[in-house]
C-alpha cells in the first residue's frame, strides 16, 4: 500500500507579490531563491517592477538602488506569513552581491536585508546553512594580485536561510505521527543535511539562449531544493516557490511525494518548466536509488566497524540505524498526467527497481562513473 495516492501541482504564469490564488494557511514549506538584487543580470527585472531602481543606478546611488530592489521582493516574503500554516518554515537562498559603483567596489548583503524583512513580518530566524559552491576557477581572485592592501576576499558561498511561522509544529493526531514516520530520512543523511556548513553541492550553471544572450534563471541544482524537502516537510505536504525559475522545486516536491505551488513571470520560462519536469519519472528513480545506494555504503561500512544495525526497516527490508527510520519508506513516480492550466497530479508507487533494498551490489556500483545520477535525461512533456 502506498504512503500517498497522488499529489497536485499547479504553476501559475504571474508575478508572486501577493501569492494571489494561494489560500491563507495552506502551505507547509517554502523553497525558493529569487533575484538577487544587485546582481548586474536582474537590473531590468527589478527596474521593470520600480523605475526609481534604474535612476539610482544611473546616478552611481547603489544604496537606494539596494534597497529599492528589496522593497519589490518585500511583499513576497509579507504573503508567505500569510499563505504559512503555523509551524511552517521558509527557505530562501540567496547571495551577497559585490559590486562597483561609481568606481567604488562594495558588498550588497542581501542575506541581511532578507532576514530584516522576514522578522519585521513575524516570522523567526532559526539557523541559516551556508552553503559553499566548490570552485577551481584560477581567475577568481579579485583586485590588485599579490600587492597589499586592495585584493578583496573571494565571495564562494550563499545563504540559505530558514524562517519558521510561529512555535514548532505540533503532530496530535495518530494519522499525522505515522505520516512523520514515513516521512523519515536516514540517520547518516541526518548527520550530512542538518549540518550548517554544505560543500557538496555543485551550482547550476546559468541558462543560455539561442542568440547568445543570458536568460534570466535563478536555478539551483535538483539537490539542494529536494534535501530541503525532506528536511522540513512531510509526504503530502505542500511546497510553495514564489520564483520557481525553471521548476526546479516543483520537480523535487514531485520526487519526495508532496504537492507544490509555483510562481513564475516569465513566459519564456514556461517550455523549460514543463520539459524539467517532464523527466520527473525518471528523475524520481534515480534519487531513491542514490539514497539507497548511499544508505548500502554506510550500513557495509559500519557493520564492519562498529557490528550489525541494530534495527530493521520494515517497508525496505533492510538495517538502519535508529528506531524513527524503521517505517521510512520511499516510492517513485508511476505516472504523471497534465490536468488543465498548468495544473498537474503525480500518482505513486513502491520503487520497483529488482535491487530496491540496499545490497552489496549497489554498494560496489554506486561509485560508477555510468551510475544513475550521471544520467538524468529530461524529455518533452507531450501536454495535447
């Protein structure tokens, strides 16, 4: 029997500001990254939205166009108190923006201005990941080379920051505590996820159009928004991302079994979303199997080490390391059909791959150079 029968998802072509279409308390997580302000690639979104924006840059004013870049993205971070169900949490990725203006070289914290922004609408800060983007650029280093005093530190890390609406979320029901059971991650995955430092996930490279010229995308790799997911959310949740970009989230909510809400202003973005998430199928699959695989290192290592997994996950079959994974339990997509404008159901199934419980096999293969994650091919979502 399946953990959920199927899940829904809906994007909606419009600006976020207002999250309109989306009802009070209905949401349980939020997943997103929007423009950056101060970063030369978002100037016409952000100038579009204030004018005022284009002015202060013109003038050499980057304060006032700092700030005038955060007032646009404010009533987002306003609505999503609204849209929160209490207990619910919020993640934003961001990054600093360095900048010259007027032939002067600063730092824009972004990260801080979000995290004024979000108090000053009532949500709490709770401890923000720092995530490090692995970097073997040699031209990276910025200002006068070897000679003291004007080199300026090199900028390789974002910010994710994690806000929740009110006290912790309470689980009262019987239903709801299976649900948080099932709901469970690995206890070694534990120890990778909730660490506040992330070195291990690549950036995503920025999309390129056709004519050479830099579409506007915001995009994170699949990783980072499907750990977040799991981290903060349960099976049949929904996840809300006011600047879905290309779909990334909603592509992860799809992968973990919950339901997902996007916002996206860009008609041009429209194609990329639907064939991101056309390969979720597959894409799918070959998580569970990396977590599988990843979950098979471990318990050969650490029986090795320490003795057997005292306990037995039930579902899978196989030996985990705590008593709360014992009903957690993971499941692919069957099949996933287009409803109606923009709206989507993802119906589930057990993961039916012949080595679905962690062996030595998928130990020995899971540092393949050919191995799943490699190989994630994307297809054209047939809507008609």
């Amino acid at each position: 029997m399946g953990i959920v029968a199927a899940t829904n998802h809906r994007i909606w072509m419009t600006e976020a500001r207002g999250l309109d279409g989306v009802a009070e308390q209905s949401v349980d997580l939020v997943v997103t990254s929007p423009p950056y302000p101060m970063i030369q690639m978002w100037d016409t979104l952000f100038e579009a939205a204030d004018p005022l924006i284009g002015e202060a840059l013109a003038q050499s004013n980057g304060a006032i166009a700092f700030e005038r870049m955060h007032l646009c993205l404010d009533p987002v971070w306003q609505a999503l108190f609204r849209v929160l169900k209490p207990g619910g949490i919020a993640c934003v990725n961001i990054g600093d923006a360095t900048r010259s203006i007027g032939g002067q070289f600063q730092l824009f914290s972004n990260h801080s201005r979000i995290i004024s922004s979000f108090t000053a609408s009532g949500f709490q800060q709770l401890p923000t990941i720092i995530w490090r983007k692995p970097t073997n650029a040699p031209t990276k280093f910025m200002g006068s080379g070897m000679l003291p005093p004007s080199a300026y530190v090199t900028l390789e890390h974002e910010y994710i920051l994690i806000f929740r609406k009110g006290t912790k979320r309470a689980f009262t029901e019987d239903h709801e505590k299976q649900e948080r059971r099932k709901s469970a991650y690995f206890w070694e995955e534990r120890n990778i996820w909730f660490s506040d430092i992330w070195t291990d996930l690549r950036g995503t490279a920025q999309l390129i159009d056709s004519d050479g010229g830099r579409r506007r995308s915001g995009a994170f790799p699949l990783e980072l928004p499907y750990r977040l997911v799991n981290m903060f959310s349960l099976i049949g949740d929904t996840v809300l991302d006011p600047f879905i970009g290309t779909g990334t989230t909603m592509l992860a909510a799809m992968c973990a079994a919950r339901n997902s809400i996007g916002f996206e202003s860009d008609d041009a973005l429209q194609s990329v979303i639907l064939e991101k998430i056309a390969s979720a199928h597959e894409t799918s699959s070959l998580l569970v199997r990396e977590r599988l695989q990843a979950h098979a290192i471990f318990a050969h290592q650490r029986s090795k080490s320490r003795g057997a997994l005292k306990y037995y996950n039930t579902p899978h079959g196989f030996p985990v390391m705590t008593r709360h994974e014992e009903a957690l339990r993971l499941e692919t997509i069957k099949n996933l059909h287009y409803a109606s404008n923009n709206r989507f159901n993802v119906v589930y199934e057990p993961f039916s791959d012949n080595r679905n419980a962690p062996t030595s096999d998928m130990a020995l293969n899971a540092s393949d150079p050919q191995s799943p994650r490699r190989r994630i091919r994307t297809r054209q979502l047939k809507l008609f």
